[in-house]
C-alpha cells in the first residue's frame, strides 16, 4: 500500500536527499573533532567505527578510505575531509 504525501511533506523528503551529503560531511567533521579529544582507547575505536559508516554514506573512493581507516590517522582523515568539501 503506497503512502500519499502532502506537498509539503514531498518538499521536505527532497530537502533531505538534496542536502544528505551536505549532513554527512558535517557528521564526519565532527567525528575527526571527537577523535582528537577522545582520551580513551574505547572511545576512540567507536569513533572510527563510526567514521568508517560516514565515509560509506559518502562514497569515498575505497583506495583513500582503505589508507586512511588502515592506518588509523586523524590527520589522514581531516585530509580527505578537507577533499570531500571541495
């Protein structure tokens, strides 16, 4: 059974898609902030975890992400952030 939407709910659903990289990019940077004042091992295992999620939503280019997310480097990380706002 197809769900009807109102024009207004159309308009916010486009929105959503329109600016979904937007989001992410957003949520990455946040994550790269979060890993450089982690100050636990745990917290920062669940970081890349969910660092690695973002960059899936993101399509990264698996051979920057493989590197990055192999190595373990912030740095590496704020990198290719930094070529994902571009």
């Amino acid at each position: 059974m197809a769900r009807e939407y109102t024009p207004y709910q159309k308009g916010v659903i486009k929105r959503y898609y329109e600016h979904a990289e937007t989001a992410a990019i957003q949520k990455l940077g946040e994550i790269v902030t979060d890993l450089y004042l982690a100050d636990t091992e745990v917290k920062r295992r669940r970081l890349w975890k969910r660092a690695e999620a973002a960059l899936e939503k993101l399509e990264c280019p698996r051979g920057f992400k493989e590197a990055v997310l192999g190595e373990r480097s912030i740095e590496g990380l704020a990198e290719l952030l930094t070529e994902l706002q571009r």
